[in-house]
C-alpha cells in the first residue's frame, strides 16, 4: 500500500500537473503522461492533498514530499487567502482567453531571464531542453531528469545544481506573476474552507509551522463568525453576502 502510494504522490508532485513555480495542484490531467494539467486551480483538492503529502512525509520522510507541503501552504497563502480570513475558491485555466497561457514557457524566454549556468540546471530538470509539449509550441514545466542526474551530466554538485534551481525557479516565478493573471474565483465556501483548514491544520502540526496554523485559525474564525448565522449555517460567501442554507458535505467537513 505503501508503496502504491509513493508512487502516486511522486509521480503527482514530479508532472505537470504540479506548479513548480508557485506550489499547488492543478484540476486533473488531461493525459495519461499527468504532463499537461487542465491547468484550474481549486481549493477542494490542495488541502486534502497538502494533510496527505504531510501524513505521506511523516512515512517516509521524502524531502520532496516536505517541499510540497511547503510550496502550496505559500500558495494558499500568498493567492488563495482573503484579508477577512477565508480561502477563495479557485484560480481560471484561462487568462487572456486562452487556456495554460498565465502558466507555459519558450527556452528563448526562460534563457533570457536566466543566468547560463541556471538555464543548464532548469532546462534539463524541466524538459525545455526536449521538445515542446503543449499544443506544439509551448513547453509546460514538469521533472524530466531527476536532478542528480543532470548534476552528473553537468559535471556539479547535486547541492550547486539544488542553489541554481531555487535561484532559477525564483526569477521565473518573479516574471511569470508580472504576466496577465488568470481569473480567481472570489467565492468563499463552507465546504471548501473546511478541507482546506484541515489541511492547512494537519501539516502545520507535522511540520510545526505556525504561519500554517494561524491561516487555518483565521480560515476558522471567519467561517464561525460569517457563515454561522443564527444557529444556522450558510454555504457560501462573496462580496458581503453570506447566504444558502448550508448542504451536507458543508455540514460534514465543517465537523
């Protein structure tokens, strides 16, 4: 069982279905390689999938599985979370109309924002040194060499190809944000907020990060004091209003 799992996560965490800029989950994949994501973002999925990359670190105690965990809990963070305390409910596929475009990359424009030496590192590890895989002409970033190997294939250290790939995977995350930005989704559910605390809650005990429990408190006390209204609670919140009687997976998630 194990060991169907390792597999899964690393797989999961290694494809394109992950956000190797920023963290987080897309949707689902729409190939069988888990190369190109329907590149949505939802709040639904990340939190049960951060308490279990957490539950699956405890295990193993897989680094990368830790760098997850670390990578989306900044997302929710930084993009998902409102000034009142609650999660939004997901980021578009879509910006400027056409799907993937916020997220995809060209080697001429991740090497011109990269210095020779990290260009080498990213594009190995990333697959921008193969051909393009998204719709023809675009490459979308997924692991395609494991970093040992390219530090071998290079001829550095596993720990220099490690600094010039945060270095690399920084300034492209800085360029990417200046981009025009998908839609978010400014709903705030019930439902949503309760997987989503929970699992921000589960890997701030793991971890013992205690930015991650208090976005969870904060996510907790915003539900009770907005969406819990005269004994009675509400499914979803947007722009002041709170309202519709709460459904039952609002109900369960939120015990």
């Amino acid at each position: 069982a194990l060991d169907i799992v390792r597999t899964t996560l690393t797989h999961m965490a290694e494809g394109g279905i992950y956000d190797h800029l920023a963290g987080g989950f897309a949707r689902y994949s729409v190939d069988d390689t888990w190369t190109i994501p329907h590149f949505e973002k939802m709040l639904y999925d990340n939190g049960p999938l951060l308490a279990l990359y957490a539950d699956a670190w405890l295990v193993t105690h897989e680094p990368r599985y830790e760098a997850v965990c670390r990578e989306t809990a900044a997302w929710v963070m930084r993009e998902m979370q409102s000034g009142e305390g609650g999660y939004y409910s997901s980021l578009d596929a879509d910006s400027e109309h056409v799907e993937g475009k916020f997220y995809v990359w060209t080697p001429g424009e991740a090497r011109s924002l990269l210095t020779a030496d990290e260009y080498a590192v990213a594009a190995a590890h990333y697959g921008l040194d193969g051909a393009p895989n998204f719709e023809g002409e675009h490459w979308h970033l997924r692991v395609t060499q494991p970093l040992a190997e390219v530090a071998s294939k290079l001829g550095k250290t596993l720990a220099d190809c490690d600094t010039l790939l945060t270095s690399a995977r920084a300034r492209l995350l800085a360029a990417r944000v200046q981009r025009i930005w998908p839609g978010r989704d400014e709903k705030i559910l019930t439902s949503w907020n309760a997987l989503m605390a929970k699992g921000m809650a589960r890997a701030a005990r793991v971890f013992g990060n205690a930015e991650w429990s208090a976005s969870a408190r904060r996510a907790l006390a915003f539900v009770r004091g907005t969406l819990w209204c005269n004994n009675q609670l509400l499914a979803t919140y947007k722009d002041g209003k709170a309202h519709l009687n709460a459904y039952l997976d609002d109900h369960a998630f939120w015990l």
